[in-house]
C-alpha cells in the first residue's frame, strides 16, 4: 500500500517538474538571444581589431587566408569587458526554480485539499454530529463500543438523516477521523433483527481506520487533483503565447493529462484492494447475535448487488471502479488470501506508470547533469564521461516499482494456492502477469516515448538493448524475466518454509535487484558483475529448492488451484442474424481484427506516432479489437456485456479523437463525418455479433437454446 502511494508520488511529481523545462518565458528567450547577436557582433569587432600574438603571426605566415575566428586568451577578459559593458550581463535561463515553484505549488495544493477535503465533505453532505438529547444518540454509542471492540480509536459518528439507504462511510485525515451513518442504517439499529448489519457495516468503515488505508487514500487522491490543476494551468499557459515553446509544453501538457487517466485508474485498482482488507478486518470481528461477521458481510453484498444492478450487481467491476465486483468481495470473505491478490489489471498500471517516468526522467537526464554542475551539487571531476542520457537518475522509480511488482507476484501465487497449485495453471496465469506488464511498458513508452525504446549503438541503456533492437520484444523478454525470477524465488521460498517477514525483505531486495540490473550504466562498474550474479542466483536457487522440496497430496493441489471468484450465470448471446448476412459479419470482423493487428504492429515497431491524437486513436482501436477478442472469451453474461461496452467505449474515443483532429487538419468535412457514422456503427454490431457467436460455440455444449430445452422438456413429459 504505502510502496504503491510512493510510486505515485515520485511520478506525480517528476512530472511536475519537467513542466519548468519547456516553459521558458518568451521574454527571456527574446533577451538571450539578443544578447547573444550583441555579443556576437562585439567580438566581430575586437576580431579585426586587437593586434596577432606571436602565434597567431606564425600561423598567418604559413596559411595564405588565415583568418582569425577565436578570441586569444590574453584578449579574452578585454572582450568580456566590452561584452558586458556593451550588451549588459548575460540572463541565464534558471529552470530550477521554475521546477521548484511547480513542485511547491504541488505539494501546497495537496496538503491543503488534504485538510480540507473531509470538512467540504461535511459542509456539501450536511452532516451533523449525534446529538445527545435525540436517538441517534444512540448511534453514536453503539459506534463507540464497536470501536473499542476493535482496538480503534473512537472516531467522530455524523449522521445523515436525509440519506435513507443503508450505508456507511468512513473518512477524515490524521488525527481526525469520521464515520457517517445513513440514516436507513441508524434505523436498523432501532430493529432488534438488524443490529447485526449495523455492526457488519459499521466493523467493515472501522477496518480501513485500523489499515490505516484513509490517509493513503486521501493523500494520493489530493496530490491528484493538485496535478490535475497544475496540468490545466500550464495548458492554459502554453495558450497565452508567455511560454516560449509553446508547442513543446502543450504536448508535454495532453501526455501529461493521459497520465492522470492513468494514476486515477491505478488508485482505483488500490482503492478496490483495502475495500477487500477492510472487509476481511470485520470478518473478524465478533456478532452481538453469536453469528458470524462474515455471513452477515456477505448478505449485504448481495442485497447491494440486488438493489444497484448497474453497479455492484454486477459480478465484473468496471477497470476503472472504486469497489470490487461482488464476485471477488464474496471469494476473499471465503478465501482472505484473495484481498492480497495482484490482478494483471493492476500490473498493467504499474508498467505504464514506470515506463512513462522512466522516459521522462531519462530524457531529461542531461539537463539534470548541467543542473547539478551549475549549481555545485556534482563536480566535474566526478562525471567520468559527458553522455546523452544518465540511467542512474531513473533509480529512484526504479527501486520503489521492483519491490511493488515482485510483492504483488508473491501475492498473487499465495492467492492461487502457492506451492500446492503448482502446474500448468499457474504457469498460464504467470504468463497472463508477464503479457499484462509488457502492455503497461509498451503503453507507457507510447504514451511518452523516450531512451527506453532508442537503441544507442555506442551505449547500451537497457540490458537487451545488446541481443535485439526491436522495442517490443525487448519489453518482452524483460516482462517475462521479471515476473519468471520472482516466482521461483517466491516458490522456493515456500517451498524451503521460510518466515514471512524474511520472506518479504527478500522479495522486496530482489525485486529492487532485478529492476536495476537491467540498466547496465546505472550500475557501479566494481560491482556490476556481483548484482548480475546475485540476480541469477537468487531465482536458481529458488529452482532449486522447489525441485529439491516435497510436493503435496494430489488432492491438496486440486483443492488449491480451484480457487476462483465464482461463475456466474451463462446463456446464450446470439444475435437474430442468420445466414449470409451473419457471414458477411464475420467477415466484416476478420477485416476489423486484422486492421487492429496491424495498427498494433506498427505501433510497437516505431513507438513513435505523429501526434498524441493520432496515438490516442490507434490505441482506442487496438484496444476496441481486444475487448472484443476477451468478450467472446468471457467465462459468464456479466463479464461477455462488460467487455462489450468497454470496447464500444474504447472505440467511441478513439473516433472522437479522430474526429477533432481531422476536422482541425480540414481532411474531411462534417457531412462526410455524419455519412461515416453508418459504416461505423455497422463495423460494432459485426463484430458484437461474431463475437456472441463464438461466446455460444464455446458455451454451446453445456448450454442449449431456450427453444430446444423446452421441446426436450416437452418430449419428456
């Protein structure tokens, strides 16, 4: 959790401060050019003027058009003297304290939402503390004992009387910490039979005080809206013509923009995580009525899912959802394990965030040299040699995303059973991790590309930089080694029986290892060859414990990897279409599949589109091909609409964008929009209707028409 948040943070705010590099002041860049041709013409002067040293006597004897095109040293201070008087002082163009000023003005902002966030939520709700001559009273008490019951201090109870559904909400900062009851739940505290809900409910709000999870929350989704403000700011300031590459900060500013979609959505993967620990907390807590907490939490679960269908109804949870879908919140009250789990989700914003801060740290690597030495945090005498690009500055993610992606491996192997569901199963879903973070990487690198896909023939940044010079199988091979070396070190660690806590430091260190030695420059040159060796080591040995442990009962690994978040219902999707108008879908969607391939193709070749719209549409239409690729493979209805409508979504974006930018090029007028409208929309019912058709071939056997089951129940009768 708190590794997470750090991520967040550090890439929240590198990307604050490489806003200062392209938002010079035009009148600056106006005064240092001027002063620059003044210069220039001063010393044309003194060049004809000032007498040849002895030197330069030589030199002009033996070359017939000798010209003079460097100032002499005993002239330089001369003509520095005539520069400055005649030109003024040179300005110097400071872009530190322009990346200070964005960074304080991040870091104010978010502390002050921080302490401000939870009294707008008071004022705009209109909550009020329980007063002691009314019955809500009451609730205040009950909360109070539950509190103590738990071992958590006794929080500030408002509540809403306005609000009839049963619910609660836990939130406040540091020191001060709320919990809002419904008032539909502080009537059921007035019912006898629902008292046993109050407590569920209120047990689950008191579990994210105990995690600890509010101030995590509240800090990351603070610093958020500061980043968002400050991105719009700076947008708003590259139109006003004050900065001089202008151009150059808008586009900084829309990649920037795409990457706050991206640490909203890896919050609200976050978000969905400590709801499932918060669950588990009050799981725990004993019932007033002798029961169990859990059965209590699980029929609250299904009454939400039954009275929201639109949201928690469902089994499948948008991506982009602050809560878990009912299927997994029922599996981890079963299985707690399950709360810990690292979904490819997760694993995919992870990737993406690390691949776009790397290449934004890494491209202003050099910058940040020149800073350093201008301002005497480095000598000269300790940069070896002058480069491009300086790995050793990207550390800092870098050892905070290894310790998160191999924790998460951990996890996730523990949630599938660990050393007891060893087998192909577990290796198929390992691949499924490896392949969801060479997306996030390649996602990244899209979004913002950078020294991470720019092969350097006299410098290999990156470790496969020396076997291939394609970026995406490069991606590739690093994604899979990552998540394969922390398996078998996570396996091996299991399968020797090593404690948790020294399980945990190694996974984190190894984790921190892996990362970085896939930067070869980054490494210290004495001990490069000790991290690579220890690298390889760690993850053998590993291997080799597991061959060398015991393996369980057979039906101890059946039981394991059976684990699951539920099934669901399935029925049949097809469409009406029959015939040769269904085969002109399918071919409609074999064209639509291989388009979508070869875009994707083109993309991770160069990872270099023209323009962020361009890139944006490109990747809508991918991703629009995926979602109806992984809807025809959905396990349940839930899951096979939700793809549904998250690809139709990707591609209403990805047309949109499209749209603007051609109209903004003058390439198609709006009619000719309108008349494209008609294709399109027949392009989504293909491919909806191909996919529901290989959905029913692969649910088929066990599944028949409505019409034939009732016909067979006719024969039988």
């Amino acid at each position: 959790m708190f590794l997470r948040a750090l991520l967040f943070w550090l890439t929240l705010t590198v990307a604050a401060g490489a806003i200062a590099f392209p938002a010079e002041p035009a009148e600056h860049a106006r005064g240092a050019w001027a002063h620059t041709r003044c210069a220039n013409e001063v010393r044309e002067v003194y060049l004809e003027l000032l007498p040849l040293t002895p030197d330069e006597e030589e030199r002009a004897a033996e070359l017939r058009f000798w010209r003079r095109d460097v100032v002499p040293d005993v002239y330089r201070a001369e003509v520095n003297r005539a520069v400055e008087q005649r030109c003024h002082q040179q300005p110097v163009d400071r872009p530190e304290h322009r990346a200070a000023l964005a960074v304080a003005a991040l870091a104010g902002g978010a502390l002050l939402l921080y302490w401000l966030l939870p009294h707008l939520s008071i004022r705009c709700r209109r909550l009020k503390a329980a007063d002691p001559r009314e019955p809500p009273r009451a609730v205040d008490i009950a909360v109070h004992d539950l509190a103590a019951v738990a071992g958590v201090n006794a929080p500030t109870v408002l509540v809403n009387v306005v609000d009839t559904s049963v619910n609660a909400v836990a939130f406040g900062h540091r020191g001060r910490r709320y919990i809002e009851v419904s008032g539909g739940l502080a009537d059921k505290l007035r019912l006898s039979s629902g008292r046993d809900v109050f407590e569920a409910l209120v047990s689950h709000e008191l579990g994210h005080i105990r995690n600890r999870d509010l101030d995590v929350t509240l800090a990351v989704t603070a610093l958020w809206w500061g980043f968002v403000a400050l991105v719009a700011g700076a947008f708003c300031l590259s139109l006003t013509g004050y900065a001089d590459h202008a151009t150059s900060l808008r586009e900084l500013c829309l990649r920037l923009a795409l990457l706050t979609g991206v640490v909203y959505a890896a919050r609200n993967s976050f978000l969905q995580s400590r709801e499932l620990h918060a669950d588990r907390f009050a799981a725990s807590c004993p019932s007033s009525s002798g029961g169990t907490t859990r059965e209590v939490l699980d029929d609250i679960v299904c009454t939400l899912a039954g009275s929201r269908p639109g949201r928690a109804g469902e089994t499948s949870a948008w991506p982009f959802g602050t809560h878990p879908s009912l299927a997994r919140r029922r599996a981890a009250l079963v299985r707690p394990v399950l709360a810990d789990e690292f979904t490819g989700w997760e694993l995919t914003l992870i990737g993406c965030l690390c691949s776009f801060a790397v290449n934004l740290v890494l491209g202003h690597s050099f910058e940040l040299m020149m800073l350093a030495l201008r301002t005497g945090l480095l000598d000269l005498a300790d940069v070896s040699t002058l480069r491009p690009v300086y790995a050793w500055t990207a550390l800092p993610f870098l050892l905070v995303a290894g310790p998160v992606v191999a924790l998460g491996v951990r996890y996730s192997i523990l949630a599938w059973g660990g050393l007891p569901a060893l087998g192909l199963h577990m290796a198929a879903r390992l691949a499924g991790l490896a392949a969801c973070l060479w997306a996030g990487l390649c996602l990244g690198c899209l979004i913002y590309p950078g020294p991470i896909t720019r092969r350097d023939d006299k410098t290999a940044l990156m470790l496969w930089h020396a076997f291939t010079g394609t970026p995406a199988l490069g991606l590739a091979l690093t994604s899979a080694a990552v998540i394969a070396f922390c398996a078998l070190l996570t396996l091996g660690c299991e399968a020797v029986r090593l404690r948790r806590s020294p399980t945990m430091a190694l996974t984190a260190a190894y984790g921190a290892l892996i990362v970085v030695v896939g930067f070869p420059t980054a490494l210290p040159a004495g001990a490069a060859v000790y991290l690579r060796a220890s690298a390889l080591a760690l993850p053998l040995a590993g291997a080799l414990g597991l061959l060398t442990a015991r393996r369980p009962p057979r039906a101890m690994r059946r039981r394991a990897s059976g684990a699951g978040y539920g099934t669901g219902s399935v029925t049949l999707a097809s469409s009406p279409m029959r015939g040769l108008l269904r085969l002109l879908c399918h071919f409609v969607t074999l064209g639509m599949t291989a388009g979508a391939i070869s875009t994707a193709a083109r993309l991770l070749s160069d990872f270099a589109p023209s323009s962020l719209f361009t890139l944006v549409s490109q990747l809508g239409f991918v991703l629009y091909g995926c979602g109806m690729a992984s809807a025809a493979l959905a396990p349940h209805d839930t899951v096979f609409r939700r793809r549904t409508q998250t690809a139709v979504s990707c591609l209403a974006a990805a047309g949109l964008l499209l749209t603007v930018q051609l109209l903004a090029e003058g390439r198609v007028t709006p009619w000719l929009v309108l008349i494209l409208l008609g294709p399109t929309a027949g392009m989504v019912i293909a491919s909806a209707t191909s996919a529901a058709a290989l959905y029913d071939l692969r649910h088929r056997s066990g599944h028949a028409p409505v019409k034939a089951r009732a016909a067979a129940a006719r024969r039988v009768s």
